[in-house]
C-alpha cells in the first residue's frame, strides 16, 4: 500500500490518464484498482456492538415514537444490512431491506431473490429508521404486531416472518439470536421506563423531548397510544411538519380525510389505534348524538373494529342509550329502528338484523 501511495503522490493527472490508457499496463492498472479498493475498506467494516452503539438511540426513539420494539428495530438493521456494512446500507442508506413497492423516491438497484431488483434510496439513516417505522406501522399486514405487549420481541419476530417481511424460513429465530446474544431487550426496558438518552444523529435529534417527539406540547397517553389535543388553528398537514411526522400517518392513524377541519380539543393519535379498548372499558354507553368515530377516537380502538364487535355497516351510527362492545364481539344481532315495506314510514318498528 506505501507503493501505491507514492506512485500517486508523484503522478500528475496528465501522467496517470496516459499510465491507464496504454495497454501494456493493463496489469498495473488492475493491480493498483485492486490496492486502492483494499486500501479504501482498510478493514474498518462496521462491527455488530459498533453498529449497536451507533443507532441503539435512534431505535429507542422510533419506540418511543411509533411502538416498535427498539431491539427488533436493532435486530433487522445488523441483520439487513450486515451491521451497516451491506451494499444497500453502503450506496441507499438503506438498513432494513425495504424494496420500492410505491416508492416514489430515490432508487437503488442490487441483487436479491431476483436480479437488479429496486430498492429504496434515503439521504441517511435516519431517513431510512423512520421509513421502516412508517412502513410497518401503515400496512394492514403488520396491524397485529401493534396489539403485542411493546417488549414481546419474539412475538414481533415471529410476527414479522408470518406477515412476510422476509422469506428466508429462519428469520425469526435470526433476530431472537441477535437479539439476545447482544442483550438488546435492554433497550426496549429503557423505553419503558422513561429513560431516553436523547443522544441522537446530531444536526437531526439533538435535544429531543423525552417522549421522542419535536414539538413542546403535552403528549398524552391513551390505552397505550401517544396522543395529542388539538390547538385553534391546527391542522393534519401543520401538526405532520411540527411532529416530524410521515405525510399519511396522521391520516391513517385517526380515520381522516383529505380537507378535514379540525376542531381544538380534539384527540390526534400519532401511534396507530388497538383491536381493542383498555381492561375494564368493556361496554360505552351512546350519549344523545354521539358517532362511532367518536367513540372510537375516545377509547383508542380501530373503527373498523368497533364496527365488527358491533354487527355494523361502516358508516352506521348507534343509538342514543344503547351499548357499544369496544373489547369484543357481541352475541345477539344489532337491534335497529328501520321502516318496512309493508308500513308507512313514520312508522317504526324493531327489527333484527343477521
């Protein structure tokens, strides 16, 4: 490597160009490509504790955030990416092996189950960290995986391999050897307990909240899920930007639409919503006007799913004074007020629905 260094201190540009044309030093060409390479890796590969050092504090604050466990965060990026090491960690910032699907940014293109597949490109890894938050947390696929207990790292490993993340046959039980050879459930007790470092990528998440959000306002916590109350003035696209939050997941975490005016004092979720409601709030009594979406907004439950352990359509609303189930299905069919056919319609009678 000292002959190669002197041969380019001593080369001027002019010189090397007409060095690497002749073809008489073809030999010498490959020989100093092949240094060079050598020399520029210099054995410096990105170790797994480096590599755990390095983004333990982005993961945790990702859990904080969304509710991924920091150590299966920690597990798929040494195992994605080789400790940082990978062609797509090296060229796309790319850590979890996430492929373009609807992609709309950057690409990168490697080798994987087919030739040249796409993959995303991010401008560092934070961007990539963040992704994969966004990108577990906003597919139906994964949904379950949130109703875990948030430190069941091998309820989320097996979660993950069922729903298809990854098509190797062992990739459960890969992450739950990372994972615990290196002891990185330690990192989601952290979480857990309150005890965020806020040491993270600096110029990016320097001096966080503890609660691993940008912004100064209360964030609360309902039936597990990181939430805030709308201020005069707020809307999904300002609260997005000061959260640093994905351009969707506002949207999708609430049930809103595009164009929707919100009220102050509102709940914004910035988790996704449970299957179910907390231990104890088995049954909400409807008070005179009350919407699903309210009460689904109230509790922290999934409206799809309130729906469901109800026996509705999407898009009915209850009756004033009757029960909602917010935990399970309810046995006997929805009792509606419905006209019929053989009755004018001012005049109502019960009937059930199957």
């Amino acid at each position: 490597m000292i002959a190669i260094s002197l041969f380019l201190d001593h080369c001027e540009k002019t010189q090397l160009r007409e060095i690497l044309l002749k073809k008489k030093n073809i030999w010498l060409v490959l020989l100093l490509f092949a240094g060079l390479s050598l020399f520029g890796q210099g054995g410096k590969k990105m170790t797994r504790e480096a590599y755990v050092k390095t983004y333990s504090d982005l993961a945790m604050k990702e859990m904080a955030r969304v509710g991924i466990p920091a150590s299966i965060t920690l597990a798929q990026g040494c195992l994605e990416s080789g400790n940082g090491n990978s062609t797509l960690a090296v060229k796309g910032n790319n850590h979890f092996g996430i492929k373009c699907h609807d992609w709309t940014g950057k690409k990168v293109y490697h080798d994987d189950d087919k030739k040249n597949e796409c993959f995303r490109s991010y401008r560092s890894a934070y961007d990539s960290y963040k992704d994969h938050s966004a990108f577990l947390s906003t597919r139906g696929r994964y949904a379950s995986l949130f109703e875990l207990n948030p430190h069941d790292y091998r309820g989320w490993a097996k979660g993950l391999k069922k729903a298809g993340y990854a098509t190797a046959n062992n990739y459960a039980a890969l992450l739950v050897k990372i994972i615990e050879e290196n002891e990185l459930f330690r990192y989601d007790l952290q979480v857990l307990e309150g005890d965020l470092a806020g040491n993270f990528e600096k110029g990016e998440e320097a001096k966080k909240p503890s609660h691993g959000y940008p912004t100064t306002r209360e964030v609360l916590l309902n039936n597990k899920i990181e939430y805030v109350l709308t201020l005069a003035g707020d809307t999904p696209e300002s609260l997005r930007d000061e959260l640093d939050l994905y351009k969707n997941e506002l949207f999708k975490y609430n049930d809103l639409y595009q164009g929707i005016k919100l009220k102050a004092g509102q709940i914004i979720y910035l988790q996704p919503k449970r299957r179910k409601a907390a231990v104890g709030n088995e049954l909400h009594k409807v008070e005179d006007g009350q919407t699903m979406y309210e009460i689904s907004q109230k509790y922290g439950v999934k409206l799809k799913h309130l729906y469901r352990y109800n026996r509705m359509m999407e898009g009915e609303q209850p009756i004033e004074g009757s029960d909602v189930y917010l935990r399970k299905k309810k046995r006997e069919p929805l009792l509606k007020l419905e006209p019929t056919e053989e009755q004018p319609e001012e005049e109502m009678k019960f009937k059930f629905d199957g």
